[in-house]
C-alpha cells in the first residue's frame, strides 16, 4: 500500500512516541520493584512520552 510521506511521517512520530513510553514504563517498573512507589510506571511513561512530543513538535517547526 502506498502511503504519503506526511503519513510515513506520522507513523514515524507514533512509533517514537510509543517506543519511548514502553522504555519509560520499563524504568518506571525498576523504580517501583526497588523504592515501592507504585505510581512511578505511569509517571516515567508519560514523562518519556511528553518529552518525545516535545521534541517531535520542535523538529517540525
């Protein structure tokens, strides 16, 4: 299937975006199996996922 290149792009952006979060939440679950903040996955997925929309946004303009 052919695809655009903003297309091509934006799938590009989800896959960073989603790939961050995992590597977040991956992190997240380290600092609750050592510390036992339970709310830590969440935070450290959404802090990584933040940080990659950020960065995504400066890239485009």
């Amino acid at each position: 299937m052919l695809r655009s290149i903003s297309q091509k792009r934006n799938i590009n952006h989800i896959r960073r975006l989603l790939v961050n979060m995992a590597i977040g939440a991956a992190v997240g679950l380290v600092i609750r199996w050592i510390r036992g903040v339970e709310i830590a996955p969440m935070l450290c997925a959404l802090t990584c996922g933040a940080a990659v929309l950020l960065k995504i946004n400066k890239e485009e303009h």
